[in-house]
C-alpha cells in the first residue's frame, strides 16, 4: 500500500508547519511537519515548505516499509 498524494496533503493540513527548531517537545526537535530530527541531521537556516514536503513523504515511506514488514 502507498499513501496517495491526496493522503499527503491531509496529513500536512494535520501536522504544523514549523520552519525553525525554536521548541522542543519531550526533548525531541521537531521541525517540518512532525519531523524528528535524527542527530546526524541539521537544518541551521530552517526548512523551505518543499524541503518539508520531502521529508514528510520520506517519513511516510518509511513508516509504510515497517507497516509492510509486520
């Protein structure tokens, strides 16, 4: 199964967009749509609403492999 374009797009009008990582939550850094930034990742000039589009459709994709594996 593979989350259609129209899926994305709800899930980005469910998420906030955060172009900066100026909060924290549970001391996790959440930028983007819901990203959580991994360690290895850095974004010091924030992100662009279609840098975020792909990360989010990348977290997706992954969340679907592991979905698939179990």
């Amino acid at each position: 199964m593979q989350l259609s374009a129209a899926g994305l797009e709800l899930i980005k009008r469910s998420e906030v967009f955060a172009t900066d990582l100026i909060w924290m939550w549970r001391g996790f850094r959440p930028s983007a749509y819901g990203h959580l930034l991994l360690p290895r990742e850095s974004f010091p000039n924030g992100i662009e609403e279609a840098q975020a589009t792909q990360i989010l459709a990348g977290d997706v994709r992954a969340a679907e492999q592991s979905v698939q594996r179990w």
